[in-house]
C-alpha cells in the first residue's frame, strides 16, 4: 500500500482541526440526550403528583418547604428523580422570590445574593432543574462557554497556520533552483 501524499495528509489533518472542537461539544450534548431515558423517575409522574405540580408556582413552594424542612420525600418529589442523599435544612436563606421570569422553557424564582431555582415542565408536571449537564445544554449557556474556547483555539490554529505558511514561503525564496547546480 503506498503511502497517502503530503497534501492529503495535511487536508485530512485540517479537517480534523477544525471539527475537534465541535465533536467536543457535541458529546455533552449527546449524553443529555441519552439520559433522558432514565433521569426522571415514573414513581413521580403519577396523576395525583401531575396534578399537584400542574403550575411551577406550586413546584416552587414544595421545594422552598423541602428545603426549609429538609424532607428528601418532598424534594424528591419536586425533582421528579429520586434523592438518596439527606438533605440538610436551609433555614438561613429568605426564599422569597423578588424576580420571576421566562427563561425559554424554563421559568426562574430568584432573589439577587440569595437563590436562583429554574424549573421545567416534563411529561405533564414542573420539576426541579437543577444547574446541571442538561440545563446547561437546553439553555444555551454550554454553547456560549464553549462557543468563547472554540474561537480561541481558532484562533491559535490560523496564527501556527500562518507560521507554517511564513516558514514555507521563505524556504522556497531562498531555495536554489534545480537547474543552478551545474
């Protein structure tokens, strides 16, 4: 098998250059999608509890009061996964919302220097989201993290493309001629 020439090699490797950071990107990506057949837990989306948290203002107090309390039952609840943790009350923190908004399918209960919980609506019911993988995936904040690393690594690869090109550019001028050996 011959062996590929130079200029397929260097194409082959650009290519991979510049897909790399993407293919990166894509992997969290990926396994947000292939968590979500087993992130929430069917024992949580039961009529009653579908009912019960049918608006993400009643999500909201359940997990202050789970929180208050630390009753892991009713955050598990709220979470719609399972919790095996304890859960330590948090009674030092005022989780009286002064900003509540829409943040694309999520909605927000924050108070500034305090708390900030987001909330999703899943199957029916609104749940806890916590600032996790998937969160951070179906906000957009991963892309705009990742987005600010990807230019910069674009950035070192066009300056040691420039080099390469430089250095090659000055071997040729200064290169003798085939013909000027005689």
């Amino acid at each position: 098998m011959t062996p590929l020439p130079a200029y397929v090699r260097r194409r082959r490797l650009f290519i991979v250059l510049v897909l790399a950071p993407w293919l990166l990107y894509a992997l969290p990506a990926f396994y947000v999608g292939l968590e979500s057949f087993w992130r929430f837990d069917p024992a949580y989306f039961t009529p009653e509890l579908v009912a019960r948290y049918a608006e993400p203002d009643r999500a909201f107090q359940d997990w202050v009061t789970a929180l208050r309390t630390g009753d892991a039952t009713l955050y598990s609840q709220v979470r719609g996964r399972r919790w095996d943790g304890a859960l330590t009350p948090r009674t030092d923190v005022d989780f009286t919302p002064t900003d509540v908004e829409q943040v694309g399918s999520y909605w927000r209960f924050s108070r500034p220097g305090a708390f900030t919980a987001y909330f999703e609506q899943v199957n029916g019911r609104w749940v806890y989201a916590p600032n996790d993988w998937r969160f951070r995936v179906y906000t957009g904040e991963l892309l705009g993290d990742v987005l600010t690393a990807i230019l910069f690594y674009y950035a070192i690869i066009a300056v040691m493309a420039l080099y390469a090109w430089m250095r090659a550019r000055r071997q040729l001028r200064t290169a003798t001629p085939p013909d000027s050996r005689r």
